[in-house]
C-alpha cells in the first residue's frame, strides 16, 4: 500500500487516512471528561526530507515526525470507507494501546488488539476500560513516564506506530456503491518524546463487527510516526518550531467546545489491567484545576458530507 501525506494527513493506500489533532491537555485529577476538541492538526514531515539531520533509527520506509509540546495532548482522527474499511493496530512505544501487550505481528481477536476504520472515527488515548481511555500526552524519553516504560520497563522506541490492513478478496466490494447522499464522520527536556497516559475520556473502542478471519494479514503496512521537542525540531529542521494554542487560559478565553459522541448503541472493549492500571502524574498546573468537567461546554457529533476536516 502506498504510504503518503499532504502535510496534516497521513494516507495509506487509497481509502484509509488519518491526522493527528492538536488538544488540550485534561487535568490528571481523577475526573471523568468529555471528548476534547481539536486545536488543528498537527504538522506531519516526512523522515525521508531530513533524512541528514534525523535520528538514525528514524529512517524506516513509511516514516514521519511531528513536533510536540509537552503542555499538548493529541488524538488520532481516522477516515476510511464503510464499504470496504480496514483493520488499523495502534501502537505507543511499541505497546499496543489496545491490548497492553508489547507489539507483534498480526492480529488477536480473542483479546481484540486492534480498531476497525470505520465505524471507530477517533481515537483519544490508552483504553482503560469501562467506556473510558487515557488521554495521549506528550513526554520526554528517559523519565519512566512513558506508556513504554511503565509496560516494558525500557524506553527505546517511543512515537507512535500504525499497521493497516486490508480485507480479504471478496469480503467487500472492490468499487464503491452508488451513493445519492451519503455521509461520513466528522471525523525544555530530552529530545526524543513519547507518550503517557494521561486524564480520563469518556470514549469507546468498538468491537470488531466483521471477526478477524476477514482481514488480509499478508497485506498490511506499517508507518512510524515520531515525536519531537521545539529544540529537536529547530536541529532537524533548521526551523522555529510552530506555536501552540493549547492552554487552560486559552481554552477559558476562547470558550472552546468539547465532543459528545452518541454510540449508545454500541459496546466497548475491555481494558486489560495493565493499561487500566497505568499510573499518571499528579497535574502540576494548577490553573488547569480550574476547568470543571460539568461546566465545560459540549459539542455534539457533527456529521456532514465528505472527509474529516480540522
């Protein structure tokens, strides 16, 4: 499958795409929030660019970068086709953050280890079980702060990485249908960075629908995804790094809303105990304790025609 981005999205093969939202990061404090809002996406480069200045263990086929303060969380927002999606593993550190199981090949339906893309529109962060994931937020190799280092006891990969796969020949149609009005969802430290789990989202993994025996586990592929701090990004790229908006001030300021996604319908997967046990920082800034979860306005899912949009 060919591998590509146009800078804030990143393609694999001809149906599957997805960003990386910039959002505020949700106190640690043990409260239970809606979904954050996206703050645009995050710039995507490709390691091949800077191929001179990179990390040397960053040049793998399929591989890119983003910059990333440690104050920002992310989430991943997936866009695929319901007539023929696919199976997409999701990985921080080389754990998976499905499944708590150190990376390997293929999937596992037993103990579902990965998403399926659609219906899953986004994801926030680390499931934890009970309808709830910790949000992804960003933290510097070589503090044990890490999903990785809580997991494995090391911290040698860190970034993000994602398998993609398709289905097998004759599961879908290899056209799309006829559509008369169709609808999509909206859908200062170390250098190196990685990702720990931070505050509680309410937000659902979905189980699979379709059962593993319909993904082509031969046809796959793989991309990296790493991160960086301002002061590794001004190395590589020779470049300021780009602002952020993301503050508790500036989330007051702006009165910025936050999702609500309706799936009563559908059910969760279960959080196994290593990821739903994993330990947080107690938030150190304190005008964060300032944001209340029931006073926070909420937006609900917008859905409209076409691709998902910042």
């Amino acid at each position: 499958m060919l591998v590509r981005t146009d800078g804030s999205r990143i393609y694999v093969g001809d149906r599957f795409s997805v960003s990386f939202q910039r959002t505020l990061r949700i106190p640690e404090d043990g409260q239970q929030y809606p979904l954050p809002p996206s703050l645009g996406p995050f710039h995507i480069h490709r390691v091949e660019d800077f191929a001179d200045t990179v990390p040397s263990k960053w040049l793998n086929q399929g591989a890119f970068f983003l910059p990333m303060y440690q104050r920002e969380a992310l989430w991943l927002g997936f866009d695929g086709e319901d007539w023929k999606p696919n199976a997409v593993k999701v990985a921080v550190g080389g754990v998976n953050a499905i499944s708590g199981t150190v990376w390997k090949e293929g999937l596992d339906s037993e103990q579902q280890d990965y998403l399926v893309c659609p219906n899953q529109p986004w994801l926030d962060g680390i499931n934890a079980g009970e309808n709830f994931v910790r949000q992804f937020v960003a933290a510097p190799l070589g503090m044990q702060h890490t999903v990785e280092a809580q997991i494995t006891g090391k911290e040698e990969t860190g970034g993000i990485q994602l398998v993609v796969y398709e289905p097998k020949p004759g599961k879908f149609p290899e056209k799309p249908p006829e559509r008369v009005a169709g609808f999509d969802y909206l859908a200062a430290a170390p250098v190196e960075m990685g990702l720990e789990a931070g505050g509680r989202i309410k937000q659902k993994i979905y189980p699979d629908p379709y059962g593993e025996d319909v993904w082509d586990q031969q046809n796959s592929q793989t991309v990296y995804v790493y991160l960086m701090n301002s002061e590794q990004y001004r190395d590589i790229c020779g470049l300021e790094p780009p602002s952020t908006p993301v503050s508790a001030e500036t989330y007051a300021e702006y009165r910025l809303p936050w999702f609500d996604l309706y799936d009563e319908s559908m059910s969760d997967v279960t959080a196994p105990r290593n990821l739903s046990e994993l330990k947080t920082r107690p938030d150190t800034d304190d005008s964060s304790r300032s944001i209340e979860a029931e006073k926070l306005p909420v937006r609900r899912l917008h859905r409209r025609q076409g691709k998902t949009e910042p």
